[in-house]
C-alpha cells in the first residue's frame, strides 16, 4: 500500500510555544491531504482538509489561526499548533489521498504524532 | 449528514474465539465507501479494507470477512480463529465518493483476545 510518512512521532513541548507536524506522502502525489485530532479513548475527528496549493477547509469549531496547515507540495502537507496549550494534547493523524499506478489510492494515514503540551 | 455508529465499546473474548464488530451507517448518497481500519496500541491507522456501495459481495481476506447489507445499512466485520495480535481499537468509516471524500469515523470497538 502506499506509505504516509508522519514526523515527529511524539512531542512535548512548553505551553506558548509552537509545533510542527509533517506528513509526508512517500511513494505517490498526494492531492489531497486531511489532517484529524483524536482524543484518549475517542474517535478521530476531521479538523482540515488540504488541497495542493490552495488554502485548507477547516472543520466547523476548528480555529484556524490556531491551526496552521500548509499544504505546498505534492508530497508534503505541515500542521502547526501555534501557542500550544495543555488542553491542545492529543494525538494528530494525517492522511493523503492523491494518484498512484495510475488510480485513486485510498487514504492513507500516517503514523500519528503524540502532542504533549506541559 | 454522514454517521457511523459502532455500537459496541469494548469486547473481550479468549483467543481461537470468532468475533464479529458491528458498523451501522447513514448517508444521503447513493453512492459512498466504507472502511474498516485497525489501531493497534501504538496508534497507527492500518487500513484494512475499503468497499464501494455499488459492490455488495462479501468478501473474506484470511481470517477477516466483511459483509456489506445495503438494505439494513450495515458493514459488519468479522475475525474467525481471533489471536491476541488482533488485539486493537477497530474503526469502521464512511466517504463521499467524487466529493470532499474525507472520512467520517464511527468511535471505534476496543478488541481484546485473551490467551
């Protein structure tokens, strides 16, 4: 199956300070990247979704000022939690869809990064 | 709107058991996919199956099987002979097709095979 590389794969940082979260598509284009938050013991719950080159759509009740997510390339997509707090801790997933071998692939997920905010 | 609901929280059952995981959907479209996807405890996402609604034959891939009912909207999964490293968080999901395709999950059943 195709390969979505996610980086780092676990993080804590200070609460004010800034993350970033890559997603890379490894092995295809990804045209389309959707980045979801999950919370101990919950389901995962779309935030955005990101199109190549355009600006993402964000879900309703995710700020997007908080929330930065940058889809430049065809293989990379970023999600920065700007001015973290504790109660932004959970575990971020991204994944991509785009064209491989010729057909749609399925999306794809990433590892997952664990964001600890102290 | 789209929703999954995954009626079962948790099951538990001893190894060799067969187990199957309920997934009741809704949906306007007429046309959509349906997921199941496996959480070991490590949290990644492992993709295990994805069905067209058009597509309505079961379909069984070693010990996993699904069977897709449109007509009670349901794409229950099922393991036969379950092992302990079957042991995970299963999520079943739904996609528009030609639209935003992005997934809407149900909240997952915790599955824990005994030894």
């Amino acid at each position: 199956g195709a390969v979505v590389s996610q980086h780092p794969s676990r993080v804590i940082c200070k609460s004010g300070t800034s993350v970033k979260i890559e997603c890379r598509s490894l092995d295809f284009q990804a045209t389309t990247m959707f980045w979801y938050r999950q919370f101990p013991k919950q389901s995962l719950m779309l935030m955005a979704t990101s199109n190549e080159g355009s600006k993402a759509t964000y879900e309703q009740g995710v700020e997007k000022d908080k929330f930065l997510i940058n889809h430049a390339s065809l293989t990379l997509s970023t999600l920065t939690v700007t001015s973290a707090h504790p109660e932004d801790s959970s575990f971020y997933i991204c994944s991509a869809r785009g064209w491989g071998a010729g057909r749609n692939t399925e999306a794809f997920f990433g590892q997952g990064t664990r964001l600890t905010v102290v | 709107a789209q929703k999954v609901t995954q009626a079962q929280t948790e099951i538990s059952v001893v190894e060799k058991e067969d187990v199957t995981l309920d997934c009741v959907y809704e949906t306007r479209d007429t046309t959509y996919y349906l997921f199941w996807y496996k959480q070991p405890p490590s949290g990644e996402l492992v993709f295990l199956i994805r069905r067209n609604s058009f597509d309505e034959q079961n379909e069984i891939s070693g010990r996993y099987s699904w069977n897709f009912q449109k007509s009670t909207s349901s794409f229950n999964f099922t393991i036969t002979a379950s092992q302990v490293v079957d042991s995970a968080v299963y999520f079943c999901a739904l996609s528009d097709v030609g639209g935003s395709e992005k997934l809407v999950f149900g909240k997952g059943t915790k599955l824990t095979v005994n030894p």
